[in-house]
C-alpha cells in the first residue's frame, strides 16, 4: 500500500470516528431546489459532517481527493460516506455548463 493510498484510509477512518457518536439523519432526497447552488448546510444538517466534506474540498485538487475517498466508501461499504461525498459532488457540478 503506497502513501497515498493509506492516507485516504486514514481519512475514512477518520470520518468514521467523527460521526460515531452522531444520530442519524436522512440526507433530503431528492435535493430541494432550494438548496442550490450554495446552500449545502441544507441538505448537512451535523456541523461535524459539513466541516469534515468541506476540508476535503478546499481546492480543485482536493476535489479528486474526494472521488478517491467514494472509492474507499464504496469498497469498505460505508453507505452514509458515501452519499455525503456525492452530494458535495452534486453541489460541485449543479448549474456547471459542459465544456464542449
């Protein structure tokens, strides 16, 4: 396992660590129109949660840090990690324009 690799095991760790103790909500689905584009702490209502999603997503390379990060979610089937990352991504590419 290189560095890098266990860096982002740390990270999901650590995320699993922060939210032990949390009680569990349901992220809104579908995402309220009213939300967007800025309004993220709609959707996150544990301010542990919005402050982890948004340290790892503090500049355009972080943001491929997250997509790392789903993977590892997704591989060790962490559910709510999972769909915060996406909804962060979500939040990301809302009202973007495709690049043709």
């Amino acid at each position: 396992m290189d560095q890098f690799e266990s860096e982002l095991i740390k990270k999901v760790i650590h995320y699993c660590e922060l939210v032990e103790y949390i009680p569990f909500y349901e992220f809104k689905k579908p995402i309220p129109k009213s939300a967007f584009p800025n309004n993220l702490q709609e959707c996150i209502k544990d301010p542990v949660e919005m402050k982890f999603i948004l340290e790892q997503t503090q500049d355009q390379l972080l943001n491929l840090l997250l997509v790392h990060i789903i993977y590892n979610a997704n591989f060790m089937n962490i559910k709510r990690l999972l769909e915060l990352c996406c909804l962060k991504i979500a939040f990301d590419f809302k009202g973007k324009k495709a690049i043709t």
